[in-house]
C-alpha cells in the first residue's frame, strides 16, 4: 500500500513517465521480435512475419506499466464524484468531513474486543456445524480436506509465524503420522484413537530429532535443510519397500471408529467432519494460549532478534526444539486423519507441493496469525475446488496471488494483532498490593 | 569498600591474528556504578560479549558473585542465556529491542529467566502458571514505570523514540533481576536532557543495590555518574582510579589526544 499512496501525492503521469514506458515497450518487442515475430515456413521455405504479434507485446507492456499510473488517476475520480455529489445537494462545507486517516483494520478490532470476538467464534461454530446438513457429500470431503490444512498450517505456524523458522520440510512430519497410522493398523492392528496420540508424539520426536542438528541455522540454511529432510522422508518411503510397500503404498486403512457402532459411508463422512471441527477447534484454543504464553512470547523474540534474545536468559535451545516439536505434533495428527479419510497412504501425497502449500497457507494468511491461517487454508484450498474448470491455470493463479501478495500486502491477508494488556487492571491491582 | 561481584583476570580475547583484549584485569565491586572508557576500537563492547557469553574468550577468567554472601562462580565460557541466569544483564550498543513487540511484552521478555511455565502450563493454564503471569505483567509494568514508560505500554518498541528505546533497553535488562547492570553507550544519540534524565536513571537503579558498569563516551555523564573508572586503549588497561585520577592521568590524555 505504501507505494500506492506514494503515487497519489505525485503527478500523475509525467512526460519522463511516458518516455520510460515507451523505451520499455520498445525493448520488449525487439528482443521479442527474433521468436514471436517470424517464424520459417517449412514448406516455403519462406519467412512468415508476424509483425500483429509483435505490436500486441509493445501494447500489453505499456498498459501493464500503466497500471500504476491509473491508480491516482481512480482516486482522483472518486474524489470528484464525492465534490459532485456535495455541490449537486448542496452541502455546506463545514459539514464536508475528509476521510479518517487511519483507523484499525475491522478484523483487528474484532479480535481485540472480547464481546465482539466471542459472539463472531459462535457464529462460525454454528455455521461449520450447520455446513454439513445444507451441502452433499462431495462439500463435505472438500470442508474435511480445508480443515486438515488450517490444522496443518496452524501447526506450521508455529514453526514458521511465531518463532520464525523457516521449515519447507513440513509435510515430513505429516507422513510420519500418516504412516505411524497405516503401519500400526497393518502390522498390529491398531484404531484410529489408538493410533491419534501415537502418531502425533512420533511426529513430535521426528521434530525434536531434526530440530537438533539445525538449532544453529538460521534462514536460507535452515530452509535447505529443512527441505532435504522433507525429501529424505519421502524417498524413504518410496524405497524401503519392505516396511512400507514403497510406491505401491498402504491400502484398506480403517477409518475412525465411534465407539464401536458401525457406520454408513454417508454417516462416516459426516462423522469425521465433525471429529475434524474438534480438532480444529483444539488446535485454535491451544495455539491460541501458547501465543499469549511465556514460551510464545520467547519465540516472538527469537524471530525478532535472536542475540538479544539469549541475552535476556532464554535458551534458544529449548524454544526452537519446542517450536519444532509442537508444530511437528500437529502435522502428526494431520497425518493420521489424512490416512483414515482416505484409507490408503502413498508417498506422493508427501512431495515438497505439499509443503509449498501449507506455508502458502502461512504466508497469504498472514504470519503468526491464526485468523490468517484460518482464511488462507479456506483459500488455497476451496478456490481450487471450485474453479475446477480452470485447473489448468491453477499454478499461474497461485504463482500471481503470492506474487501479488508479496507487493501489496506482505504481512498477509490478516496481520498480527499483538495483544494489548489492560493497564487499568493492572494499576488497579498494583495499588491494591501496595495498600 | 564491599565486596567484588565481578572479577575479571587476565582477560585475552583474539580474533584470528588480532588481539582485541590483552590480559585485561579488572574487578567491579557490588553497589558502586563504574564506567569504562577508551577511544573506538579500543575493545570495550568486545570486553562485554566476552563477559556476558556472546565470545568465548580465548584466555582469562571471569567470576561473578551473584548476591551478598553468595558463593563466587565462573562464568567464563557460559552460554548468554545462562550467564543472564547468573544475574548480570546488559544493553546493546546498537539498540537491539525485539520491534515488532510491544514495549511491555518486551520487558516481559525479561522476566523468562525468573519464571517456569513451559508447554503444558501454558496450554492448561494451570493455577500456578496464570499466578506466573500476572507476577511477570505486574513486575514488568512496574520498571515500566521506573524508567516512565508506562504511557506507552502497549505501543510497539519500533515507534518509541530514540530515546525511550535505550531506557525500555534498561528496563528489559533490569526484569532479569541482575545484580550487575552493564550498559552499553546508553546516552549514544541523546539531547542534553534525555542524558540528564538517563543519569537521574542510573543513580535510582544504583540505589537498589546494583553494581552498573556502562560503557560511554559521554565525558560528563561519566563523570558525573561513575565512582570509579576504567580506560582501555588496545585492548589492554592503561588506567584505574577516580574521575580525578583519570582526569589528570597522562597516559589516558595521551590515549584520547595524542602526543
């Protein structure tokens, strides 16, 4: 946004502006011109030229750089409509009120305000619980599949929004619960409760054992690594044929039981809707109080600035592996309720995609926020489903979103809101102590 | 005179061929507030990261001796977060807050060191956890207050001014409940009356009980301020003693004038 206002308070479009946009489209069609403007007729034997082609770069270069320049141009008209409509209802000027400079965001303010905050949470709940009565099956899977993404960007979240750590090795620990799941079931047996807590503690110390070798990366480094070991887990299970059937994957995964009843496909379906809103709903209250807790607080710092956070007597240690392991953990349910919904594991669903997806979610969502995170999974991963007919275009689409998101808006779509205390409370009980 | 809480010996700290500290002594006694000057590059701020943990010095000893009648302890080779632990805390030269934090939550931060809630406190809120918590917010509003912050507790630390920066520094460092305070050119890029607040700052700090050992180029708020000073110029000390003393010291002149 910043550059935008930047514009408004410069001319328009100057002649150096237009000059500039000329002399790029210029270059563009001349170093276009060798491929998309001729091209050799193999039966002629002749050159064909394609001159049209050439003049649709030169205009599509100059009105992309345009676009900028337009923008001033829309505010500028809608500041005159407003004069417009002023004059035309004769509105005396003093009652003329410029538009507030700034104000919070409407979903920061929502977030901060208690009342507001909880009436919004009973909303949601009741529609997610409705959802499935109004929608067929087919919604309802998609729902399930964006709900095991906000899990698994929650959990990502952790690592990557609040303590800063970079990881694109996170569908990792995903296939570690997803197989710790197909694996027990195969070999010995094991339920999907069973199997829940398992799963997420294998994942947990699959985590604490990465995070050990990386506690001194940081950025670029720690990416790489964390990327490798993604790949590594992967390539294991496609090779090591003997314990996880490699390529072929682990088939006929029972899905969750209810108490033992047995269920209609129909009624499965909706029951893991429901398992999955729970557990989505865990997610959020336990994330939610790590943010405003004193380990959430030291992971904050440690994004910040991490000599300063060693002086001040945290150990980096310990708040990294923490990190690690708890968004690990969540990967780990993720992936034993990927393996009950679809019955069958296989290490393709495991490839570096789906770890570009999850911190998609994270960062379009916005960092370190959980509304964010919630809103970006309903995104990333519903738009694709409806827009089914485009699929083609998806990676063009999600290459653009990003792309654009990086321009205009890059804290993500929902900013942190940082918590503010209540200092009244605080005096309050200050002077109490000290009567 | 008290007892010593610091005492550094022999203090040797190279980097590759260059020796940034050479032998440095030099002992800080509980409750006094000392200074340590030298001209740039003479290796003060490297004499702090190799007290506090961020180098390793390459030879030498460091003890601390946290509290009255507490046991002496080596603190050489610690790790940072431990040698907080220990109870010495310091300021950055550089100012190193955490800015997309609040200034509350920043001293917050502070209070890590002193406090227990790990994962499960935090996820259940245990009884014990929130008592944490609200001990953390009210020890933490109070510094605020000590160094006149508390207006501006929930702003974030990157949009408070220069000035408020190196105090909420100060008062990040004091949540760790040290009992040795070393400062890092805590008036770099102060007006004359931000320095004399900052000067007022350090004397209420003292009074507690806490020794200060500040880094500053900042002739008079040294001092004024400092009971005892030292002065380094490549690395090794050239000289201890009073303001007076110093002042009238021809090494140090030299050091500072040239011949």
């Amino acid at each position: 946004m910043l550059r935008l206002r930047k514009y408004e308070e410069e001319e328009m479009i100057t002649a150096k502006d237009i000059r500039r946009i000329l002399l790029v489209s210029g270059w563009f069609m001349i170093l276009t011109f060798p491929i998309l403007g001729m091209r050799v007729d193999p039966l002629s034997d002749n050159i064909i030229w394609r001159l049209k082609n050439v003049m649709w770069v030169g205009i599509g270069t100059a009105v992309l750089q345009s676009l900028p320049h337009l923008w001033p141009l829309c505010l500028s008209m809608q500041a005159w409509v407003i004069r417009l409509w002023h004059r035309l209802m004769g509105t005396p000027a003093h009652k003329i009120v410029p538009k507030k400079a700034h104000r919070d965001s409407l979903i920061s303010r929502v977030i901060t305000n208690p009342r507001q905050r909880a009436i919004v949470c009973a909303v949601v709940l009741l529609l997610t619980i409705i959802y499935p009565q109004v929608v067929d099956e087919y919604q309802i899977n998609i729902m399930i599949m964006a709900l095991l993404y906000i899990m698994l960007g929650l959990g990502l979240n952790i690592v990557v929004g609040m303590a800063g750590l970079l990881d694109l090795g996170f569908v990792a620990f995903y296939a570690v619960g997803a197989y710790t799941y197909a694996l027990l079931n195969l070999h010995y047996g094991f339920n999907f409760w069973m199997a829940l807590p398992i799963g997420g503690l294998f994942a947990g110390i699959f985590g604490l054992l990465l995070g050990f070798p990386i506690l001194r990366l940081r950025g670029d480094y720690l990416a790489i690594v964390t990327l490798g070991f993604g790949e590594i887990i992967r390539v294991v299970l496609e090779n090591w044929t003997e314990l996880t059937n490699g390529v072929a994957g682990i088939v006929n995964i029972p899905g969750p039981t209810f108490f033992g009843l047995g269920l209609t496909p129909s009624q499965k379906i909706l029951y893991l809707y429901y398992l999955m809103v729970v557990f989505v709903v865990i997610t959020i209250f336990v994330v939610n109080r790590l943010q405003d807790s004193r380990l959430g607080r030291a992971w904050l710092a440690l994004r910040e600035d991490e000599i300063a956070c060693q002086a001040m007597g945290i150990d980096k240690r310990r708040t990294k592996l923490a990190a690690f392991s708890l968004g690990a953990f969540w990967a780990g349910i993720a992936g034993v309720v990927f393996a009950a919904q679809n019955r069958s594991v296989y290490p393709v669903s495991f490839s570096f995609l789906e770890s570009a997806m999850i911190l998609s979610i994270v960062v379009l969502g916005g960092m370190g926020s959980i509304v964010g995170v919630i809103l970006g999974a309903l995104i990333l991963i519903l738009l694709p489903e409806y827009l089914r007919e485009l699929s083609q275009y998806r990676m063009l689409f999600f290459g653009a979103i990003l792309v654009l998101m990086m321009i205009f808006r890059p804290q993500g779509l929902i900013s942190v809101v940082r918590r503010k205390y209540d200092i009244d409370s605080i005096k309050a009980e200050e002077k109490e102590g000290k009567a | 005179m008290s007892e010593p809480i610091l005492q550094v010996q022999n203090l040797t700290m190279d980097f590759g061929g260059i020796r940034a500290l050479n032998k440095l002594d030099l002992t800080v006694h509980s409750g006094e507030i000392a200074a340590l000057i030298g001209p740039n590059g003479a290796g003060k701020t490297t004499f702090f990261n190799c007290v506090t943990g961020i180098y390793k010095p390459t030879a030498g000893d460091i003890f601390l001796t946290p509290g009255k009648g507490e046991k002496t302890i080596s603190i050489k080779g610690l790790k940072p977060n431990i040698v907080t632990g220990k109870g010495l805390s310091r300021t950055f030269q550089n100012i190193r807050l955490f800015p997309k934090m609040t200034v509350l939550e920043n001293v917050m931060i502070g209070r890590h060191c002193r406090t227990k809630t790990f994962i499960l406190g935090a996820i259940f809120r245990t009884p014990r956890a929130r008592r944490e918590e609200r001990g953390i917010l009210l020890h933490s509003y109070r510094l605020l207050e000590k160094v006149g912050l508390a207006e501006s507790a929930n702003d974030f630390a990157e949009n408070l001014s220069y000035g408020a920066q190196r105090r909420l520094e100060i008062a990040r460092a004091l949540a760790t409940e040290p009992h040795l305070l070393l400062l890092d050119e805590p008036a770099a890029g102060m007006n004359p009356q931000e320095t004399e607040d900052l000067n007022a700052l350090i004397r209420e700090i003292a009074t507690d009980g806490l020794a200060v050992l500040l880094i500053e180029h900042d002739m008079k708020l040294v001092m004024s301020l400092s009971q005892r000073i030292f002065v380094v110029d490549y690395g090794s000390k050239i000289a201890e003693g009073t303001p007076e003393e110093i002042r009238s010291n021809p090494a140090v002149i030299k050091a500072y004038l040239g011949e």
